[in-house]
C-alpha cells in the first residue's frame, strides 16, 4: 500500500496557521460557513461550532450510510481564529488547493 509523506517544514506551517489569531472583529463561524459553502464538501456533513479554546478539525467516516464515501467533519472555531486559519481549516475539509482557497475567500471578505 502506498504512503503518504509529508514533509516536515509542511507541518510546521500548518500548524502555525492553526495557531494563528486575530484580533480583528467579524463573526468567525459565520465566515467559517461561508468557506464551507464556497468550497463545497461533497458527501461530508459538517458541525461548525464556535467558543472553542483552539481551532479543530476532526472528521471521519460515516458508517451506515449508504454511500461508502459518506464522511462527518467537526470544525471547532475560536474567537480570536484568524481568517487565514479559518480557511486553511475549511480548506483541510473540502479537500481543496490551500493557496486556491486562500485567494477566494480572502480577496470576497475585502482582504488582499
């Protein structure tokens, strides 16, 4: 079975734009939302919940559901998340380019 490798210097930046905070006011799970929707996330059913103490992504698949591709995600958004946190995570579940998603909803929030 092939594996995947990542390289670690990928890791690192991904898990410092986990770490990422803001303190620039707009509604984080609204904007959350908004990528989802953008980016789309076919067959995944996802709970965006705000109030968490750091950003989160969990996922996996959903048993008995008749399509075996059928997944469940949870985003867990804080309020200090930045927004390139936000989409990076969104992003991570829509299984989408980064530096696509990145343009898209940064450049349609006003940001360039």
């Amino acid at each position: 079975m092939p594996t995947l490798r990542l390289r670690e210097d990928a890791l690192v930046e991904h898990e410092r734009a986990v770490e990422e905070t803001s303190d620039e006011r707009f509604d984080r799970v609204e904007f959350a939302r908004r990528a989802l929707d953008v980016m789309g996330t076919p067959q995944t059913t996802v709970a965006v919940c705000g109030g968490a103490t750091r950003l989160r992504v969990a996922s996996g698949r959903w048993w008995g559901r008749s399509s075996p591709d059928a997944r469940w995600a949870m985003l867990s958004v804080p309020p200090t998340a930045s927004r390139r946190a936000i989409v990076l995570a969104a992003a991570e579940l829509a299984r989408v380019p980064r530096a696509y998603a990145l343009e898209v909803l940064l450049r349609e929030a006003g940001h360039p």
